[in-house]
C-alpha cells in the first residue's frame, strides 16, 4: 500500500494526518456528553474504513477499546493529544508577511496544539523590524542562522508561488524538519521533511464545484474509499 512507503516515527503520514480529525470529532463527542464510543461509530460517522480506524487508534490508545462499549472518549482524547504533543509547544517561523501571514501572526489559538509561532521574516524592509501579533519580522539574511540557532522545527510559508521553493529550501538549510505550506504549488524536499499542503485556491475551486452538483443534480450522500 502507498502508506506504507511513507512513514514518520512508525506512524504512517496518512494516518498522522488523520489523528487531528479524530480528535476534532472526539472533543465534540465529549463536548455532547458520550462517553464512550467504538471504532466502527467513528468509521461511519467520519466515513472512513473501519478497519483504517482501527489501526489508527491502534497507534495512540493506551488502552484497547473494550467489546460492546469500545473507548473512554476523554482517556482516547488525552492518548491523542498526549501522542501529537499537544503540551509540548514546538516553535516555528513564518515567511511571508501579507494578508495571510499576518492573520496567521495574529491568531492566539496555535499553542493550544502545541505549536508557537516565535519571529516571522519578510523580504519587504518597510515590515522588517515591525511587530505582528507580538512577535517581530526580521529580515531574510537572518532566517538560516537564527532558524538554527534556535532549533526550529516548523516553518510556516505564505509567500507568493514563484518564491515558495526558494524559501522551503532555506528553511531546510536552517534545519527545519516540518512545513506547513500555504502556497498554491509543490514543493520538493528531502525525504525526511514532513510537508503539509494548504491549497486554499483548490479546497475553494472543490466547494463551488460541490455547490453546483448540489444545485443540479440535489445532495445524494457518498462514501469515499480509504488510501
């Protein structure tokens, strides 16, 4: 199987990807006031394949779901959170200080999964030296040093397409291991280097083809095979 061939600290990359999903779910289950809740529950509702799930859960429950009850959802939440280091803040840096960089700079939620934005860098020298959100821009000659320096992990890009690959391959000169890429294109790196892709412009391009299907043809419920 293709997930096979991507792994990341014996977790597949696919399944990696997952997990936030479960906990979304999870978090709103409890937030409803279940309890506990089954495997084959979270496949149907999530429309995944449940042996997938399985496996899934399989890799971050501390306990095995019991027969007929299945897992505590607020133990599975604490497994989850505790497995995606949710209480261990890595640090990141932003490249890109536009409308999207600047709303990302902004917004308070990110420690709360675990993630801290610590400087930002752009290579307009009327934002270096600014403060965004509390944290400063710096200029571009400064991000592979301070990047290794620091030991950042995590590097955030929302620069415009034609500049993506030039800054993810500084970031990976700085020692950068994760990037969470808002540009609308693909990058190349390394093997070892997690990449995941925020393509705003096809996730939009997907809702209006989804609306139009709906307005023509009425909403038929569909079920998507697992990877």
């Amino acid at each position: 199987m293709e997930e096979k061939k991507h792994m990341v600290g014996g977790i597949s990359r696919k399944s990696l990807e997952r997990l936030p999903v479960y906990h979304h779910y999870l978090e709103k289950k409890s937030s409803e006031g279940l309890e506990t809740i089954s495997a084959p529950a979270i496949a149907l509702d999530l429309q995944l394949n449940e042996v997938q799930v399985r496996k899934d859960l399989a890799l971050v429950a501390k306990t095995a779901g019991k027969p007929k009850m299945g897992y505590v959802i607020k133990e599975l939440i604490g497994d989850m959170e505790e497995f995606l280091g949710f209480h261990n803040t890595n640090q990141a840096v932003l490249v890109g200080v536009g409308y999207l960089g600047k709303a990302l700079l902004s917004y308070k939620g990110f420690e709360q999964y675990g993630v801290e934005i610590v400087m930002a860098f752009d290579a307009d020298g009327r934002k270096v030296n600014t403060r965004i959100g509390g944290k400063m821009v710096l200029s571009m000659d400064k991000l592979e040093n301070l990047c290794q320096r620091m030991s950042i992990h995590i590097g955030i890009i929302t620069v415009p397409a034609e500049y993506a690959q030039g800054v993810c391959d500084r970031l990976v000169a700085g020692g950068v291991k994760a990037i969470w890429n808002f540009a609308p294109v693909h990058l190349s790196v390394p093997p070892h280097i997690l990449v995941q892709n925020e393509n705003m412009a096809v996730s939009l391009a997907a809702l209006s083809k989804y609306l139009y299907e709906v307005e023509k043809n009425g909403w038929q419920e569909t079920k998507e095979e697992d990877d």
